[in-house]
C-alpha cells in the first residue's frame, strides 16, 4: 500500500516514544512505501487534494530517524491510507486540514477520519457520556467557573483545545489566583474552559488506555513527578506498567462501539481511578510503552485494523 503521513517535522522525534514513528516503522516492515509530509504543505488545487513532501524510510537510529528522497508534489488520492497525526492545538489550522483531507473520502482512508476528528475533539467528546466522567464545566464566564469550584473544591483548569499538559492548573477552593489566570487565559484566546473536579487518585497515577477500532488493547500509567499535578510524559510523567480494572473495560465497552462507528482506529482515553477525563482522537501516543510493557505488537493490531477496513 500507498501510506502519507501528515505530521510534525520527523526529524524531531524521538525514536523510542514516538507512536507515529512506531506506526511508520510497522507499515514499512509490511512491504508499504511510505510518504512524509508537515500539514502546511497540505493544499486543494482545483478539484485535487495534494501535498509536498519526500518519500521515506524510517530507520531507529537516534538523531536520523529516516531517510527522505526528494520534495516532489503528490495527489493524496492516490494513496490507499493517510494518516493525520500532527500534535494539537486543535486551532483552526487543524480544523482545516480535516475539512481538507475530508474530500478524500471517496479514494483514500483517512485514519483517524477526519470528519469525526474535527466533531469529536477529545475535551467535548467525553461529554457524550457523563456518569463516567468527573464533575465538568464548559464555561468563559468567569462567575460560572467560580461557582464550580465553590461547589466541588479543588479544580484542576484547563485550555479547551490545549495539549500535553500545558496550560493545566490546579487549583483549591482557596486559591486566589483563579481571577488572574482567567485573565491570562481569554486575554490570548477566545475559547472557553474547561474546569473539573480534582481527583485525588491523579497521585497514584493517570491511565491512559489504547484503543484500537474500538478494542481495549491495553494500558499504561503516567505517575506524576514529585510536587506535579500533571502526569503528561511531556512534563515528567513517568510510564509505568499497568493492568486493567473492571471499570477501564466498563469504559472502553461504553465508548467502544461509537469509536469504531466513527472511524476512529486509533485512540487513547485517559482514565484517573475510576473517572473517564479524556478520549484522545487527535494525536494520540503511549504504544510503544505499551509495546514494552506487555510485549504485544500494538502498532501491528493498528495496521491490522485498516487492512482489514480496506478489504
């Protein structure tokens, strides 16, 4: 097969923990050419959807993750699968190159699909299920989001449309500075927030299950750094092996039949103790910790999801 990857510069990732990598890696093992492109070489020309980039072989050499041919124009209907795997913010950069890659539905499987990516984004997906969730506003008044803290305590506050634990505050029913980050918060962005009910059980760490087509496949934990609220492997969490509890499979079965319905191959849902807070669509990771932890091909069940979606 034919696969592009629209993602983040290649040169920059790290070998060992990258999943796009991983999953770049596991097609090329399986006889597929492989393309390489950033998404601001995505364009529509007169009826084509088409990008810029370099044909690609990945290799797990530190520092000189692939080899790329020369930059040459292609048109992505030509392709058997893209992937649409560069980092959030989910700004409107992002939202474009959905709509974008959205008119290659008719030729080519967008993984995740793009439509359902740009409807779903993974802080207001969760609100499809809420008795699996921690208590949860959506607000930019500022009135709104102290009366949730005044109800339920400590918060943590967050950006909407943020990504790798940035932007994540918490704070406790005390805490003066609520009014000065929400200034800080809507001086630069028009979006709202997203505040929830702090849970404790973050200390003992925040599970990020794996979902393929819809499948729980596994799970890792991210323990938070000493004197961090955060557990984000972006920000020191640390990765720890894990099993699963009856309630992450009582999640995963709520929410697995409308992922895979969605076209939404690969997933990562984030699970602290027994509270569901995020269902990732956009640019998921964790597989190749995974893939350590429990020995099991991860990104091989992945690309056995979409050979069999195109059979």
């Amino acid at each position: 097969m034919k696969i592009a990857f629209q993602m983040d510069p290649i040169g920059d990732v790290n070998i060992n923990a990258d999943s796009t990598f991983r999953l770049a890696e596991e097609a090329q093992a399986r006889g597929h050419s492989l393309f390489f492109y950033t998404p601001d070489h995505l364009a529509y020309q007169e009826g084509r959807v088409t990008a810029r980039g370099h044909d690609m072989t990945v290799q797990r050499v530190e520092g000189d993750p692939a080899k790329l041919g020369p930059r040459k124009e292609v048109d992505l209907a030509e392709f058997d699968v893209v992937w649409l795997r560069q980092d959030p913010p989910f700004d409107m950069h992002y939202i474009t190159s959905t709509h974008l890659l959205d008119r290659l539905r008719e030729t080519t499987l967008v993984v995740n699909d793009p439509f359902w990516v740009r409807n779903y984004p993974e802080k207001l997906l969760v609100l499809n299920f809420p008795d699996l969730t921690p208590p949860t506003t959506i607000a930019r008044d500022l009135d709104t989001i102290r009366a949730f803290r005044e109800k339920h305590g400590d918060v943590i506050l967050k950006p909407l449309y943020g990504n790798g634990g940035a932007g994540v505050f918490k704070l406790t029913q005390g805490d003066s500075n609520l009014s000065s980050l929400y200034e800080l918060f809507t001086g630069f962005s028009r979006e709202p927030l997203i505040v929830q009910k702090f849970l404790p059980a973050v200390s003992k760490g925040d599970k990020r299950v794996i979902l393929v087509d819809g499948e729980c496949v596994g799970a890792i934990n991210r323990v938070p750094a000493d004197g961090e609220t955060r557990s984000n492997m972006h920000v020191g969490g640390r990765p720890e092996k894990v099993g699963l509890t009856d309630r992450d499979r009582e999640i995963c079965d709520r929410i697995g039949p409308l992922l895979k319905e969605k076209g939404q191959i690969f997933v990562g849902i984030d699970v602290i103790g027994d509270y569901l807070t995020e269902i990732n669509v956009t640019s998921p990771t964790g597989i190749q910790e995974l893939e350590r932890f429990d020995g099991v091909n991860i990104a091989g069940k992945v690309w056995d999801a979409i050979e069999a979606r195109l059979k």
